[in-house]
C-alpha cells in the first residue's frame, strides 16, 4: 500500500508460504510456491536477501514445485543473467541443506573418531583424506580465500563473478543433438502459432 509495487523476500509473505504448505500437506495437494523472489533491480544485496528470504522457507515448508528459482528481478519483471547464475547457486546449496544430515556409517566418521582419539586433530586420518574433496558443497561463485588472495586477483564482487561465470557458460554450450527433421517440424509449428495472432506491445 505504501508505493503499489509489490515486495518480496519480507517475513509475512514468508509465514503466508509456510501456512500454505501446511495446508496443501494436509489436504494431500501439491503445492507450488516461492523461489528466489526480490523486488531489487540489479544483483545487489537487497537481490541476495530478498531471495534467501523467499528460497529458504520455500525449501523447509516443504513446497512440492519451485518456478521461480533463477534469474528472478524487479518483482518478476526482469531477469538478469547474474542474479540467474547467482539464484543456481544458491539451489544447490539448498539441495545439499534438503538432503538432510548424513547418518551413515561414513557421515558419522566413528572410524576416524577412534583413530585420532583425543587432543588431535583430524586433517591427516584416513577418514578425512577420502572424503574431504566430496564431503562440502562448493559454490562456483563463492570467494572463500584470504582478503589478500581475493585483493591480488582483481577485488571482484559476487556480481562481477557471476557475469564472468554466465558468459562462460554460455560461450562453451553444445547444444545437444537433435533430428534436422524434428527441428524443422518445431521451428515451423512456432511460426505458425507466432502468425496466427497479432503481434503485442510487451
């Protein structure tokens, strides 16, 4: 009410998500919600927490079907390839969250426990040493190093990576293979579907 634009990423769409959750869980509905939703422009901060603020509920209330994941601005109505490559990022580290603690015999590393024993520490054990390259998520975007390897190598913000990492992407994709005749048959039904309405303004 205050400016008639729509705000996302606040608590109270939040707790609206959750209870429907509920709801949709005890009625035995799927349910479609949430994503990496934020009123912010441009991949900023307010871009970051809106979305957390959206895709962390969206994950613990348990929401069957996710459409707006990646990319997401301005409320819906852009996108931007950084915040997309940004919001993929984020889905894997909620996946890994999803997966829940691990209880197996490896995840609880007794074996290690013993080996080591007390007072010691554990980068050197078996446990660790086969396990240490898999056991963490690692983001592609993420700069975890010293302030002086991050200054050293240019001072780069998430934003800068993420377009860094996009146009990459983008320059190495192989589109997968696919029938000439299947492409014709598709390219041809688009364009008949594309001239069977008048052009619009948006």
């Amino acid at each position: 009410m205050q400016s008639g634009a729509p705000t996302f990423g606040t608590p109270e769409p939040e707790l609206v998500l959750y209870a429907m959750a509920a709801l949709a869980r005890r009625l035995g509905v799927p349910f479609r919600s949430g994503g990496s939703l934020c009123a912010s422009k441009i991949p900023d901060a307010q871009a970051a927490f809106e979305s957390a603020n959206t895709l962390l509920p969206t994950c613990l209330g348990g929401v069957n079907f996710v459409l707006h994941v990646a990319g997401w601005l301005e409320g819906g109505l852009s996108m931007g390839y950084e915040k997309f490559v940004m919001d993929v990022d984020q889905a894997g580290m909620m996946h890994t969250l999803l997966e829940g603690i691990d209880l197996s015999e490896n995840g609880q590393a007794m074996d290690a426990i013993r080996e080591v024993g007390p007072g010691k520490h554990f980068l050197g054990c078996a446990h660790t040493q086969a396990n240490f390259e898999t056991a963490f998520y690692r983001s592609p975007l993420a700069d975890n190093n010293s302030f002086e390897q991050w200054e050293s190598e240019g001072a780069t913000d998430m934003a800068r990576r993420a377009n860094v990492l996009w146009k990459k992407q983008l320059a190495e994709y192989v589109a997968p293979p696919l029938d000439p005749a299947v492409d014709e048959a598709l390219l041809d039904y688009m364009n008949r579907r594309r001239a069977s309405f008048p052009d619009s303004s948006y």
